[in-house]
C-alpha cells in the first residue's frame, strides 16, 4: 500500500477474479464462445479460435468487474473456473496520479512511484502448479501463495496535494494554457507536501489515456 504522511490511502491492492478455461473439458466450443463472448464483451470468433487453439490453459479474460463474474457464474459452464489476481486500485482516481504512476496487468509499474519502487512493493507472485494426464485433463494442484511487499508512506499531504491540483487546473483554464505544474515543498526539511500536474488522468484507466 502507498500511503500519504498522515496514513491515508493512495494506492492499494484487492482481489478480484479472472477467468480461465481448460480446452479439453469444454464440449461444445462454439456455444461456450457464444455465451462467453456476450457475457465479457469479447469478440466471438477470436475467443472460439483461442478455444480451438490449445487444449489446456487457457486465460478468457483477467481481471474482470464484478457484474461480468456473475453472468459467467450464472452460465455454470464446464472447464471454465474462476482464479483470484491481485489489482492495483486508487481510490482517489485522479489524485497524485502523475506521482503514483500506474502498473500493468501483472501489477509491474510502468511510470511514477510504482515504477520506481517495484522491487520493494512489488512481492513475491504466487504460483499455481497444475498436474494433467496424458489428455491434459487436470486432477490435481499445488498452489504457493504471494508475499506482499512493502508499504511505501510519502512525504506527501492527501490535502495539500488536492488543493494543488484543483488551482492548478482553474489557472491553466483561465491561461489557457497547455499544461501546468505545482511542487509544494516544506523548505526546512526539503519535503514535497504536494506535487500537482495538469492535464491529470486516472490510474485505474491509464490506457485510455
């Protein structure tokens, strides 16, 4: 968890479920593709491709929201199974973001802090090992479970920083201006109380940014 000096949430991590399928027990491909595909809003002929293309493993989808998990639920369809992953989630959307940075699907970052404390945040993935037989039809696992890694508290003030980032945004309108930037520092110990961009974009979604 990355926190804010006074111990306040920035980034976290919960759980939530991805979606997987075992090729070799799905009888029907092409009305699992169908169900499936309107259920996850995937295309339809790429998931029967991929369903036609292996018969083991299989990833349908990772990651998915709550409503998609319970129409998959409802459906009860052989060889498809549920695994919980790790997601990395801000609960102040935009707040810091350029700070903060974000992480890709298997939670390594890719810009600001997330980025550069990896190492020390990042844990240990957990790993899941499957044995099949000659027909790849599993019957048994051996799961090994994540270590967490370490938090991180900045020097940062969730307060400050919103204040920044609300100014910030109003001067850059009334300039019209392209962008804008404000570091708010504490001058006896160097610390920055508030590091505000602008434009802003939120982490959760960054690549629709």
């Amino acid at each position: 968890t990355i926190y804010d000096r006074r111990g306040r949430e920035l980034a976290v991590s919960v759980n939530v479920d991805s979606l997987y399928a075992i090729a070799s027990e799905i009888g029907d491909k092409k009305q699992a593709a169908d169900t499936l595909a309107q259920a996850l809003g995937l295309k339809r002929q790429t998931l029967l491709a991929r369903l036609k293309g292996t018969r083991g493993f299989l990833w349908l989808k990772r990651k998915i929201d709550y409503a998609e998990a319970a129409k998959v639920k409802a459906l009860a369809l052989r060889g498809v199974y549920f695994e919980k992953e790790s997601k990395r989630f801000y609960p102040n959307r935009e707040l810091a973001a350029h700070v903060l940075g974000y992480v890709g699907m298997d939670d390594e970052g890719l810009s600001g802090l997330e980025f550069a404390y990896q190492r020390k945040i990042g844990g240990l993935p957990g790993r899941v090992l499957l044995r099949s037989d000659a027909r790849q039809r599993s019957f048994s696992s051996v799961e090994k479970s994540p270590e967490p890694g370490d938090d991180l508290v900045l020097t940062i003030d969730q307060t400050l920083q919103y204040i920044a980032e609300q100014e910030l945004a109003a001067q850059v309108k009334q300039s019209n201006a392209l962008g804008g930037t404000v570091i708010v520092m504490e001058p006896n110990s160097s610390e920055n109380l508030a590091m505000a961009s602008y434009p802003a974009f939120n982490p959760n979604y960054y690549a629709k940014y």
